[in-house]
C-alpha cells in the first residue's frame, strides 16, 4: 500500500523506516555507531544534533555504512556523553527555561 507516511515528517522513525539502519559517526575520531532511537523516535531528525562522546565534536547522521569508508563500529554499549556536549546541553536548556527579562516584561514605551 502506497500513501502518506504514518510518521512524523522528518522523525527518526520516518528515517528509519525509509533507510532500515542510521548511523552516526565522528571524523577526526573515525569512528561511528548504529543509532538506536528509542527516545528519540518522533523528534525532528533536522534539528537533531550529535556529538562524539571521546572527541567532544560533531557527530553526523549518515545512511550508508561508515564501515565501507573505513570506519571502526563504536562497540561501548551507553558512552558517557563528552564533557563539553554535556555543558552546551545544559546550557541550552536554562536559556530554554529562562527567558530574557524583556521578554517577560516588555519595556514601557510612550506615555
Ligand atoms: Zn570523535
């Protein structure tokens, strides 16, 4: 049967429906793994970021196996997450809770 797709537009799901395996991999550290998206299943895959849990860089989604290009499989079952990424996480999700102040609180204008 051939129709709309049942997931949502861009989702993890909806790639990995299409493409069967998602991976992820770092460059300088050439290496990747198999993502498996569990949580992360209906999130928008384009807005999606990953980082390399040893080299703190960016990670990136790919489709076709790294291991045709040379990449090693990341064995470790749950990678602690770099230092660095965790920070930026953090980071971002206090901005997300705090807004600016005038946003909040408009600043009063004319009389
Ligand atoms: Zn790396």
């Amino acid at each position: 049967m051939v129709g709309p797709s049942p997931y949502p537009y861009a989702s993890f799901i909806a790639l990995k429906r299409t493409y069967d395996e998602l991976f992820v991999l770092c460059v300088p550290c050439r290496r990747y793994i198999r993502l498996a998206i569990g949580p992360i299943r209906e999130r928008d895959s384009r807005t999606t970021t990953f980082s390399c849990s040893v080299c703190g860089s960016v990670g990136h989604l790919v489709i076709d196996d790294p291991a045709k290009d040379g990449y090693t499989l990341d064995p470790r079952d749950k990678p602690e997450r770099h230092p660095a990424a965790r920070t930026r996480i953090v980071a971002r999700a206090f901005a997300a809770r705090e807004p600016p102040r005038h946003l909040i609180d408009p600043p009063k204008r004319g009389p």
